[in-house]
C-alpha cells in the first residue's frame, strides 16, 4: 500500500479525521540508514495518537544537512521501508531543512522528536506551540546514530577502489556518475582514478577521489603497481585490454568488468575475476557505467556529475567575454556553436552553420564561435567569415567548462563540449551523424537532438564518402530546435 501523499492530499485526509476526533501525531527525520533506534522511535509516536504522519527529509534535503556521501538509501527506497511499518499511517516528504512548514501545514495533535532533544531543546517548540501541538520526547534511550554505523562498516571493510577508464574527455565525463554513486555509497573507502595524462585536468575538478593515477605511456605497467593494496578492488569502465590488464596488474583481488558483448576489445575478459551480465548498447552510456556498480550491490541511476570549476577559471572567462563585447547582467543570451569536431563524420557544414547563425541573431542574443585546435579554429574562421559571428579566444578544458557553464545554449555535434554541457546542466541541441543521439547524446528531457535515422545509422565511422546523416540535418530545423529549448529553459 502506497502511504506517500502530497501536504494538500494530507491536509484533505487530516481534516476528515479531526472531525471523527482522531489524535494526529507528526514524526520527522531523515531515516537515512534505518536501525533499531528508528523503530523505537516510531514505535513511541504512534502510542502518543491514533494517526502518524511521518515527514520525511528529501535527498536534497539530506544532503545539504548531512554533508558529502549522503543519504546512503535514497528517498523512493527509504518511502518504501518506511510504508511497510504498521505503525506509520501517512508519509509526505519536504525539502526544507526543518519541519515548520510541515507543523503549519499539517497543524498536529502532538509533535514528538527523539530521545536526542528535551522539550527545551526541540527546534520547533515554538512553532509547534503556534500551531497548538503538544510536544514529546519518545523512543527511550539514546542508541547508536546512523554516522557511527557508517563509520563502523566502512572501518570493518577497508576497501579500496580503483576506477580505470583511461580516456577520451568526453567517456572521463560519463563515467563521473559512477565515482559519484560509489563514493556516496562507499563513504569511507579509499578511491583511486587511473587515467592517461589528458584526462587528468578533468579529474583535478573532481571533489572526493583520493588519488589520480596519471598512467604514461611506456611507464604505465611499474606505475600501476603503486595502486596494490590488499583488499583492492578495480572496476574497469575502458573495455580495453591494456585498460584489464592493468586491473591485473593492480593485484586487485576482484577486477570487475562489462559482458564481453560490452567490451571493445573482448579478449580483455580473461582479465577479470567477475563480469556483469549483457547491457544493450542502445541505452545512455552513463547508465551502462552505473550498472557496472551492481556487481558492488549498489543500484544507482541518478546523474550525478561531481565538477568544481575553480574561480579563476571562470573570472578569466567573463573577462574574454566582456571583452568581445558580451555581459550577463544587460540581459543578452550567450549561444555557443561549437563546430569542431575529431572525427570528420561529426562535424556539419560550414555553410549551414553560418545560415544556422544568421537566423539566431537577435539584439538579445549574442552567439559565439567555439573551437579547440588548429584545425577546428580554421573552420570556425571560415564560418566567422560567412556569419559574421565572433570566435572565443584559445581556450583550455577548464576555461571551456567555465564558458559553457555561463551559456544559455549550446548546439554542438557529438563532442567534449556537448558532454561537458550537459553534466553542467547547460541547455543543449546536439547535432548526430554517425553515433547514436540515445547512447552519446543529451539526457535532459528538455534537451534536443537533431537526427536523422538511416540504415546506416550508429555505424560510428569516422570518415565517410556519403554523409547522409549529416546532409538531412537542415538549418531550419536546428533553428527551429535552439529556439524552442531557449523557451524551455525560460531563455527565450
């Protein structure tokens, strides 16, 4: 049975009980590891009316009282233990950071807390007194918290982790969800990141991982071996067999990798001590890192994208920006086409980026001209040339997340940039050729693709004579797409 309800459901069922005289209870708290002192807890509140309604922090909620690794069970696991006890009657979950909005709302009998307040020491006494709730201490003795019982498994275990998953910029970015949902899970473990020189600008943003392992190239086998630890564990996202076989030479006690349906390169198997079973290749690449977890017994599927761009970072970008004549505050919208690419097959056409450009300009929009090397930068010239649209300065990663991170679009094919993008949360139009728009491209649901689907679709080709997935791609329609995700964000 289904005990979640809105606070306007609640209060509509609370004011058909008052009128049969029913005593309503309201119980809060964040239940994030759920034990014994819990069940005494609720146990006591319910013997203090005939109705408990139990107010439930959300993760976001949580996290912001709890700190970094927490909550450990998340809110639809937590809802769902929490409505299977007999003695809870109602759930409701709030974000606030106290309950008073609930007590006001709620206006109950009595407001009980645990035997870790006294009546002079509840925060909302006073609130509750408003409302006219009496207050109670119930659940008897003070037991262990949920922190010493974090603490406790986390020193029993003394595991260490090493994540492996070497390069591009773009597959780094993807795989951060993972490091996030281990760390949140594995609060106290020890994490390592081995990746090839490049990736490591981006693992310098990352807040939580223990050690960057830079592996170089012709040192890598005598390097890996400073990551052994005895109760080592390696968790290969590459699919590589360079990347399995530094799992093995990590003396890893288990190396855990994909199916070998999954792997690029199959023979890495005979690497692992365990894989997990098929993923199809068709859903979102972060998903099929996050599932690499369940051989860890973690179920994770939120997005979480770790990233701190530094300060300086972002000063030194605002100040390119000022001066090409653009500033946030006199309300103009920063749209950022980004048209490089490495692959050839990726990048659309000069000239239809350059009409795309003309019909995006507007006295409240102010495009841009994003590129990364040589070889981009003369492409990103001749669509200036034709467009009249201004180039960013030489940027490096950093500064390039910390651009994105000040646009208000960006349309971009299958790149670093759309990646980064979207693990800011920056609204996206990713453009698709040869890759796959479900398994590479955008995941908000806002977020656009302009794809067209062909025979020869996925077919991850970096050179082609025929690029008909690129040619379908018309400017009208990738028009038609930025404008209606700039509505969607409120950009328009």
């Amino acid at each position: 049975m289904n005990k979640l309800y809105t606070l306007v459901q609640l209060q509509s069922i609370l004011g058909e009980a008052r009128k049969s005289g029913r005593r309503i209870v309201l119980a809060n708290g964040c239940f994030d590891l759920i034990h014994v002192g819990h069940v005494r807890y609720l146990k006591g509140a319910k013997e203090n009316g005939d109705i408990l309604v139990l107010a439930l922090n959300s993760d976001q909620s949580i996290k912001k009282l709890k700190g970094p690794g927490r909550p450990i069970l998340f809110q639809e696991e937590r809802v769902e233990v929490l409505g299977s006890f007999a003695c809870v009657d109602y759930l409701v979950v709030f974000d606030e950071l106290n309950v008073e909005k609930i007590l006001e709302s709620v206006r109950p009998d009595v407001h009980v807390k645990g035997s870790d307040y006294s009546q002079e020491t509840v925060p909302e006494k006073d609130t509750a007194r408003r409302v006219g709730a009496a207050v109670a201490i119930v659940g008897g003795p003070k037991v262990q918290n949920t922190r010493d019982i974090i603490r406790a498994i986390a020193e029993g275990a003394k595991e260490d982790y090493l994540l492996i998953r070497l390069s591009s910029l773009g597959d780094i970015i993807h795989t951060l969800p993972a490091f996030s949902a281990l760390r949140r899970h594995r609060p106290e473990a020890r994490i390592t990141w081995a990746v090839q020189p490049p990736g490591k600008i981006i693992l310098d943003l990352v807040p939580g991982l223990d050690r960057i392992l830079v592996l170089d190239k012709g040192r890598w086998p005598s390097q890996i071996r400073t990551a052994k630890s005895k109760n080592l564990i390696a968790l290969d996202f590459q699919g590589l067999v360079k990347s399995a076989l530094i799992a093995r030479l990590s003396g890893a006690r288990r190396r855990i990798g994909f199916d070998r349906s999954n792997l690029k390169e199959s023979l890495a198997r005979l690497f692992y001590t365990e894989t997990m079973g098929h993923v199809p290749e068709t859903g979102q690449v972060i998903s099929k890192n996050l599932q690499l977890l369940t051989r860890l017994g973690i179920w994770e599927r939120a997005y979480d994208f770790p990233l701190a761009i530094p300060e300086e970072a972002a000063a030194r970008v605002r100040s390119a920006l000022a001066q090409l004549g653009f500033r946030k505050e006199k309300g103009r919208k920063l749209i950022i086409a980004n048209v490089g690419a490495a692959w050839e097959t990726k990048r659309w056409f000069p000239d239809r980026w350059a009409a795309f450009l003309e019909k995006m300009k507007a006295d409240d929009r102010f495009p841009l001209l994003l590129w990364g090397n040589k070889e981009e930068k003369r492409l990103a010239e001749e669509i200036g040339r034709m467009s009249g649209v201004r180039l960013a300065p030489f940027l490096g990663v950093v500064e390039v997340m910390a651009l994105l991170r000040e646009a208000d679009l960006l349309v971009s094919g299958d790149t670093f940039a759309l990646q980064a993008a979207c693990a800011l949360s920056v609204p996206v139009v990713g453009l698709f050729g040869p890759t796959n728009p479900k398994r590479n491209g955008p995941f908000a649901q806002r977020d656009s693709v302009v794809h067209h689907e062909l025979p020869c679709s996925s077919c991850y080709r970096r050179t082609c004579s025929h690029p008909e997935c690129l040619k379908l791609i018309r400017v009208e329609e990738v028009v038609e797409a930025a404008l209606a995700r700039l509505r969607s964000a409120g950009r328009a």
